[in-house]
C-alpha cells in the first residue's frame, strides 16, 4: 500500500516539476529571442561583491532597491548576453538563495521583459521569479563581462 501510494505521489508531482523546468527554460528562451531580434534594448546588470555579509539573503527585491553597483548596456547587440543566456539551462530549485548578481531586460519603452538574479556561486537564483539551479557558472560569464568593460 505505501509503495502505491508513493508511487502516485511521484506521478502526481512529476508534471509540476517538469512545467516548472519548462517555465524557466521558456523564460530564458524568450529572453535570447528578444535579444536576438532587437526587442531589448537596455541590461542592467546589478550587483553587491561577494565578499560583504550580510545578517540576511540578498533577495531580488532587495538587490533591486539597492545594489552596491549597477552596469547599464544601452547598446546591447555585441554583447555577451546571448552566449550567457544559451549556457544558462535552468531547472526548478526551491534552494533557499542569497543572491549577487541581477540582469534586468528591457525593451524600448523601457518596460522590463525579463530578469535573471544568480547567488555568488553562479550556480542557483530566479528566472523571471521562478528559483532555479543553472547549468553553468553565470556567476563566471559575468565576471568576464564585468572585466572586459575595464
């Protein structure tokens, strides 16, 4: 009876997970789309350095309010941007996160589309609100990004 039941349990959440998945993939599909065709227009990258602590996690809300810096791409065609967001691959995630780093859409009107808030890690943070774990270290890619305006 309990392997039944767990079993039903399992089959039951599957779907949930993998709309998630799909959700946050979708998320960073149509982010790399609308940069691709010049539907965004503007990246701000936000970002507090790793090496401050803090008594609590640095949410999306509060990394928006106030970051220790902000980065604005206002030409965003040769970016790196594109590359970033193809290795991203993010999947579901209900890790508890403390975040770093944040990239804000936008498109013409200056109207957000999408965001991207990543941990110091690079490897766990929100697509468009969703928790996610990545694919790859964004962490990196945006270090190279940050370097590569000095």
């Amino acid at each position: 009876m309990r392997v039944c039941n767990l079993f039903l349990m399992l089959l039951l959440l599957y779907p949930v997970t993998a709309v998630a998945q799909r959700t946050a993939q979708d998320g960073v599909d149509s982010l790399r789309a609308f940069l691709q065709n010049g539907r965004i227009t503007r990246i701000e990258i936000l970002r507090d350095p790793d090496d401050v602590n803090y008594i609590v996690d640095i949410t999306p809300d509060a990394l928006r309010s106030d970051p220790n810096y902000k980065i604005t791409f206002n030409d965003v065609r040769q970016t790196a941007f594109p590359s970033l967001l193809s290795e991203a691959l993010p999947k579901a995630s209900k890790r508890r996160i403390d975040l770093r780093w944040g990239i804000l859409f936008s498109n013409a009107k200056g109207q957000e589309v999408g965001s991207i808030f990543v941990d110091h890690f690079g490897k766990t943070g929100y697509v468009n609100g969703e928790p996610v774990a990545f694919g790859s270290n964004l962490a990196v890619q945006l270090r190279a990004i940050i370097q590569h305006l000095r």
